[in-house]
C-alpha cells in the first residue's frame, strides 16, 4: 500500500498579487518561512518541508469573489509551536490590519487556535493541539 508522507505544497490563486504578496510576504516573515521563488505572477515560501504557493488569477478568476462554503478551499492551518504563538501570531495580525474572524481561544478540547482571512477572503488559522 503506498502511503503519503506529508502534504508537499499548497498553491492559492489571488485577486490581486501585489497586495496578497504583501500579506503574506509579512505573514510568513513573522511564522519563520523564507521566500522559496518567485516569477512574474507567482511566489512561493518554505519551511522545512510546506510550502505555499500564490498565483495571480486569470482575468474570469479575478470577478469571483471567495466565499467559505463555497465547493473548494475552506481553511488552512499552521501548526505552531505554542499557545502563545498562537497569542503572538493574533497580536501580529492586528498590527497588520488582518481581519481576525474568530480570535484565539480554546476551540476544541486540548485546541487553541486564531482564525483570520487573507486579503481575498480565504480562511487561515494557527492553531496548536496537544499543550495544556
């Protein structure tokens, strides 16, 4: 049976690359992930293992606006380290303006997490499992 090992990358397409490229450019700054390529249109980031793609949307792509529960892409989460990471990640993304849709609190037993939208609307979240 072959079994995957790890999920190697995400690749998101975004309205406006300039301004998504500034997000999260700051984003993964602030999460430790360094700038892995970047092309006319499209940036990657890494860390170890994950990598995050963005690429400009198409001219039809860019008339359609994200919504969550929408078919498709509902969030993505990012491990990190502790509890007060997470702390620090929502006090980060206040500095920055993001808009935080649900702040950082216990969600499920033993699950502390922040969850916040990137500038088209897709759902992120920093979460950490396991550390109370």
């Amino acid at each position: 049976m072959r079994r995957i090992r790890n999920v190697d990358h995400l690749v998101i397409t975004v309205s406006d690359f300039e301004r998504s490229k500034r997000f999260y450019s700051a984003l993964f700054k602030f999460l430790g992930m360094r700038v892995m390529e970047e092309y006319e249109g499209a940036m990657g980031w890494k860390n170890g293992g994950s990598r995050f793609w963005i690429f400009q949307a198409d001219a039809k792509g860019r008339r359609h606006r994200h919504r969550i529960g929408d078919v498709g892409f509902h969030h993505y989460a990012f491990a990190l380290r502790s509890r007060k990471d997470v702390d620090e990640l929502q006090d980060f993304l206040k500095s920055i303006g993001a808009k935080i849709v649900d702040p950082a609190g216990e969600y499920y037993d033993n699950y502390y997490a922040v969850y916040f939208l990137d500038p088209d609307g897709l759902k992120l979240e920093g979460m950490r499992y396991g550390q109370r």
